[in-house]
C-alpha cells in the first residue's frame, strides 16, 4: 500500500473525530501555572491570574463547546472558588505533616509528596466538575493520575484535612464519599461492587466517615457500604458489607515462619 493510500485510509478512519489532542498538553500547563499560582510565595498573582484566565479560556471553549460567554461565566465562578480551596489544601498539608513521621517541614510536603499532589489536583479538578466542565476536569484527574499514580475521580467528594501516604495505586471512584479526618495508604481501593453503564447516576462507591484509617491494598467496594467513624482498616481487606463505629478489620491469612534446621 502506498502512503498516499495509507494516508487516506487513515483520514477516512478518524472523519468522525473532533478531537483536538491538543487540550491535553493545555490541561497539564494550566496544572502546573495553578499550582506555581497557588504555592509559590513569588508567583506575581496578577499577572499568573491572567495567564491562567487565557489558559483556562482555551481549554474551555474546545473541551466543552459551549458559548464564549458561558465560558468566561465559568472561568468567574471557578476564580473564586481557589480562595477556599486554597484554604483546604493548607489544612491537607498540615495533617500530612502532623501525621507523617518521615516529613521534616511544611515545604516538603508541598513541594515532594505525591499524596499531596494528587489532593490538590483533585480538589481543583472536582471544581470543574461541579460547574460541568466534565472532559476538562477529567484531563486534570489523568494527570494527576500519571504523574503520581493516584487515580482520584474529579466527582468524589472529599473533606479537609485528608492525608494520602506514598499514594501509588490509590482508586478513588466518582461517587466517593470521604469525611474529616481519613488517611489512606498506598494501594486502597474505594471502588464499585459492580459496572454497567445503566449505574451512571447511582452511588456506586463507599462512604468514608471521620477518623477512618485504611491501610495499604484494602479494598472497599460499594455505594452503600459505609465505614464507620473512628475504625481502623487493615492491610489486603476486601471489604463490601457496612463496618460498624470503632471498628479493626484484620486480614484472617496467617503467616508462618519457619526456622530451617541446619544439616
């Protein structure tokens, strides 16, 4: 096959697409431009508003196609929700760091841990989320996603303060529930008993309630599970039933050690 017919195959393929690829590397500038905005004591804020005004106009109108004035109406509406987000994520820091014996300063925490990244990105995507700019916030949740190996939905809804440890693997779905006070451990999954499409609207994932602890690779499925206040999740748990307050869910596997005899 020639590459003039390898070429038209191809454009004959993708006629039906408007996708404009684009979006994605726009979505990651305006990640990074929020947080130099948000964290760093130099950032000149009346002119990284602007940029970030330009930025998050562009993402807009491509990703969600609505009217430029709709647009620049959102762009109003999420500009003045960063104060308290903002405030949330301070809040973040401080527990991550008042809980996390390995953390040496306020500054490492802003600057190093994936946990706190992902946090801050998702409380930012869930913004976007709720002023309906669902393929936008979706991009940032996926960079968040690659870059920390944190996989938080933009819809789940998440109280401060909230602490992740070493964050690879986590999975938090749309419809999560989480309350004041939760750290979670690498690996845990807050997912769904089951997926079909016709569960769109319905809750599918956990509720979290305050001073939950839930240490790596538990798993806690479904919209009407909920773990109880004050309890204490262990490590490799498969959880789909209610946990009552005051809880200690341990793993039943028994490890044996052994002492070979010498010959």
């Amino acid at each position: 096959m020639t590459k003039e017919l390898i070429i038209n195959s191809i454009s004959s393929l993708k006629s039906h697409f408007s996708i404009n690829y684009g979006i994605k590397t726009m979505t990651e500038a305006f990640t990074e431009k929020l947080f130099y905005t948000l964290f760093d004591a130099n950032a000149p804020l009346n002119q990284s508003i602007d940029e970030l005004e330009m930025l998050f106009k562009k993402i807009s109108k491509i990703s969600s196609k609505k009217p430029d004035a709709l647009c620049d109406a959102i762009w109003e509406k999420f500009l003045e929700k960063l104060p308290s987000v903002l405030d949330n994520l301070n809040q973040d820091a401080a527990y991550i760091l008042e809980n996390d014996p390995a953390s040496n300063s306020i500054d490492e925490v802003y600057l190093a841990y994936p946990g706190f990244h992902a946090i801050a990105i998702y409380r930012l995507s869930h913004e976007l989320y709720l002023l309906d700019m669902l393929l936008f916030s979706r991009l940032m949740s996926e960079y968040a996603h690659r870059i920390t190996g944190t996989d938080i939905h933009a819809g789940a809804e998440i109280a401060s303060p909230f602490f992740i440890d070493h964050a690879t693997g986590i999975v938090i779905g749309e419809t999560t529930v989480i309350e004041k006070y939760v750290k979670l451990y690498q690996g845990v999954t807050l997912g769904a008993l089951s997926v079909s499409k016709d569960m769109k609207s319905t809750k599918r994932h956990p509720t979290v309630e305050k001073n939950v602890c839930i240490y790596a690779n538990a798993t806690i499925l479904g919209g009407e599970t909920v773990i109880g206040k004050n309890s204490i999740i262990g490590g490799n748990t498969w959880i789909t039933k209610s946990i009552p307050e005051k809880s200690v869910v341990t793993n039943a596997t028994i490890t044996e050690v052994k002492i070979k005899e010498l010959k």
